[in-house]
C-alpha cells in the first residue's frame, strides 16, 4: 500500500522556504489559508517559501504551530532558517523528568487490572503494567528483548497476532495509524517499521471462539478480541498524548489504554490481577 511522502522531500539545506512549503503543501493548505491563520499575506508566505524574504524566529513558529508540525520538526525549521532550537530533548531517565515518569507509572499502575502502556514515536514500550505483561506470556524472549515494540509484539507471527480473534481488522487498524504518523512526521525509521509489520504473513483466521466466548454485545467501537488461555478477552483503545508539550521527548510520548468491551472480560481481569 502506498504511503503518504513525508517532508522530507525538502532538505534542510535548503534553507527554511522548501521547508516550510514541504509542509504546507504535506498538509494541504493553500499560501493565502496559511496567511490568514497566522496574520500575514500570501505574499509574504510566498517570499518565505522562495527564499526571497527570511522569517523571524516568532514567524517560523508560528507557521509551524499552524501546519501542525511535529515538535521535533520545529526544531529543524529553526536551525534552517538560521535559529537556534527552541526545544528541548530531554532523555526520559533524566532527573528533570522525575515527575514525569512517576506520573506515568502511577497512572498505568491505577489503571491495573486493565492494560496499559506508553510508547515513543517509533512505537517502542517505555512502560507497562500488569495487564499488559499478562497478555505477552508465552512470547518469545526474541521479541521481547529492549527495545520492545508495540506493533511488532501485535503483528509479528510469534508475537500475538496468531492470537487476535479479528486480526485482519485489528491489523488494518494498526496500519492505518501507521499511515497517519508517518504522514504527520518525517522518520524514516517509522516509514522502514511500517513497511516490515506490513508483510509479516497474516495467519489463517480463527474459526471457532470455543466455549469461552461470551454472548454477543454490541461493540461502540472496533474491539481487539484476544484469546488468554482459552478464553477470549475483547478491549477498546485509546490513546492519549500531553497537551501542548515543550520538550521534544515528552511530545512525542503517548498512552494507550485497554478498556474491557464486555462484563466477562471485566470479570475475568478482576479475579487474575485482583
């Protein structure tokens, strides 16, 4: 499947204008859009992006805050066009970070008996809890070796995946918010990620859930139904990242949490992690 070209179209060395039109054009804003939202001229925007007039710092951020570049990538914007970085990144073990890390914990710990975790933009696991190592027993050591990563231990065919019930939507799910972060960043190494998850070979569907499986209910959203020693779990998940982070580590952070989509889920959760 074809994927969304990043900015990257556009060198650094270039200078700050490609840059920034890279962007733009990524993000499907016309020069006049761009203007009016950040209370310039098209004309202006037009000379930024030919190279003939050089943004000030406040108007290279501004720009950037309106095309919804990634926080990493303002950095870049600003040393293009001459600046010196705006944010910092700050290692995750760095005592500037304390609180940060034991929020986290605290927050994932509470959330026990359900799972959760936190990973970075390359979708490696910075933290888990409980519910979560519950559903990787039996994984090989292979996989679960630092760093470990959320879309491999789910889509590799000795990790999960021969255990999600609808793997073929879940994986779909998985994919297509690949494809929404490599469009919204300029990695690489997240574009080289995607395309090895996506031609891991997708195993023969399960055709019979076993006495386990509990009536059906109506989903409000698209569930993972995974099988936990011959019962099948069903969750719903979501994704939470910090508000208007200024550090480039913390921005690229997110939670995602593992809510039951059934009673017998809740029930079994209950009684295995009391």
């Amino acid at each position: 499947m074809t994927i969304v070209p990043s900015a990257t179209a556009a060198r650094p060395d270039q200078g700050v204008g490609p840059l920034l039109r890279a962007w733009r054009e990524q993000r499907r804003v016309s020069q006049l859009e761009l203007a009016l939202r950040a209370d310039s001229s098209a004309r202006h925007i037009s000379f930024i992006e030919t190279g003939r007039s050089r943004p000030s710092e406040e108007m290279v951020l501004r720009l950037a805050e309106h095309l919804d570049v990634p926080v990493r990538e303002r950095n870049a914007l600003l040393l293009a066009a001459g600046y010196a970085p705006r944010f910092p990144e700050t290692p995750l073990d760095d005592p500037a970070l304390d609180a940060l890390r034991e929020g986290i914990e605290r927050l994932i710990q509470g959330y026990e008996p359900y799972p959760a975790l936190v990973f970075d933009a390359a979708y490696h696991v910075v933290a888990a809890n409980r519910g979560i190592m519950m559903l990787l027993d039996g994984i090989p050591e292979s996989l679960l070796r630092p760093p470990l990563n959320t879309m491999r231990l789910a889509l590799h065919p000795e990790g999960l995946a021969p255990r999600i019930r609808n793997l073929r939507e879940w994986r779909g799910h998985l994919l297509e918010q690949m494809r929404r972060q490599i469009a919204l960043r300029r990695s690489e190494s997240l574009r080289e990620l995607y395309e090895e998850v996506s031609a891991y070979p997708v195993p023969a569907p399960e055709t019979d859930d076993g006495p386990e499986q509990p009536d059906p209910v109506p989903y409000f959203a698209l569930p993972m139904r995974i099988e936990h020693e011959g019962r099948t779990l069903s969750f719903i998940s979501s994704t939470s990242t910090f508000n208007t982070p200024m550090d480039v580590t913390v921005a690229e952070l997110a939670i995602e949490t593992f809510l039951p989509a059934d009673p017998s889920t809740v029930k079994y959760l209950h009684s295995l992690l009391p």
